[in-house]
C-alpha cells in the first residue's frame, strides 16, 4: 500500500473497544514464523535485527523483549544520523516504554552548540507482556495524562507480544473526543502486516515534527 493511501487515516476513539484483523495466517507464533514471515521493505526476515527480536517474543516474555523488538523497528525506520534520538524508559518497575525525539537545527549552517538545535519529542511506544493482551489494556488515554514530560500532541503506541496499536495523542483537546484518535481502527499484527506498521512509521516520520510543533 502506498505511503500516501495512509493519510488521513485517523479515527477517534470511541470507548475501549479494540478489533484486530483476521489473517489468513494461523494467529500462533510457531506457526506464523513457519508459514508467514514478515514481508515489509524494512521489517522483514532479512533484517536479521528485527527479525530476531520478532522471533524472541514468545507467549510467556516478560515486557523487556517486547521494547527490544520496538528499540529495533525504531531504529530501523527511525535513524540517528538523520537527527532522531531514541530512549528506552520505564514508568514503573514493570512497564518498558519508548520514547523517540527528533532534533533539528535552527542555524543557517551547522550548529556550533545546544542553543541551535531543537528536540520534540514525537513518538511513544508504551510496551507490555504478551500475557496482557486483553481488551482493557489498549487503552492509552490514562496513561498519557500522567506523563508530564511529553510533548502536547504526540503519536503514541500501545504494543503488547507481536501486535500494536497506534494512536495521535493531543494534550491540548482534555475533555474533547478528538484527544485520542486512532491511527488505525484495528490492532496490527506484525507478523501478518509488517508492511502496514512500516507504512504507519514513516507517515509519523513525515508528519510528527510539524503536527508537534503547531499552536
């Protein structure tokens, strides 16, 4: 699918019901890794990377390889060399997150110290086990509201064993329907739809540092 077929996708949330989509594939990890490898143009089998921390998440992982598996789909879409920063933090003794900043200068040439260069954050991936994978925890509204230390509008993620789900958070909007709004009406299963959350990065990628940045 197009990078461009993903704009203006969003939706906002109603409730906290969540849908995944149903694949062709077989749902098990043992099965989808014999049968359907994941088949993006950077998350795939071939990035042996990501493809290993796929693979390290298994019904039974505690959190800490469901943010290594995001450390690494992060890095893969989102680069140092061109300005992004990304962070591994954890809100409480057993919840893993993920923060990505981007920087950008402000000189007209290259930056000579801090005061020409500028960080937002852009994008936070809030990693749970997979045993938690239930209706009641994709929600991300509560646990947006309590974290000072973000930017007002953020994109924002929930991503439990194999499966995301991706929101645009909007501090700024309390009280308003159009706080939280999906990026997709569905939870993503990386397995099958490597290809959508690709799609899904680099669209935050493209717009989150002007959407973050807007009065």
């Amino acid at each position: 699918m197009p990078i461009l077929q993903t704009l203006n996708t969003f939706k906002t949330v109603e409730g906290n019901g969540t849908k995944c989509r149903k694949s062709p594939h077989p749902t098990s990890l043992s099965a989808s890794k014999a049968t359907a490898p994941p088949t993006g143009t950077v998350l795939n089998s071939a990035n042996l990377r990501f493809y290993s921390a796929l693979t390290h998440v298994k019904p039974d992982s505690s959190e800490n390889p469901v943010q290594i598996l995001w450390h690494t789909i992060c890095i893969s879409i989102f680069s140092p060399q061109q300005g992004y920063l990304i962070a591994d933090k954890s809100t409480n003794s057993s919840e893993r997150d993920l923060v990505v900043s981007e920087v950008q200068s402000t000189a007209a040439a290259d930056p000579r110290d801090s005061e020409d260069l500028v960080k937002q954050h852009i994008f936070l991936v809030k990693c749970k086990a997979p045993n938690e994978d239930t209706p009641g925890q994709w929600a991300l509204t509560e646990y947006l509201k309590n974290i000072s230390s973000l930017s007002d509008r953020i994109y924002a993620a929930i991503a439990i064993s194999s499966k995301v789900k991706i929101y645009r958070w909007d501090k700024r909007m309390a009280g308003q329907e159009t706080q939280v709004e999906e990026m997709h009406p569905f939870i993503i299963d990386i397995w099958h739809e490597a290809d959508r959350v690709e799609e899904s990065m680099l669209e935050i990628r493209w717009k989150a540092w002007d959407w973050a940045g807007q009065d």
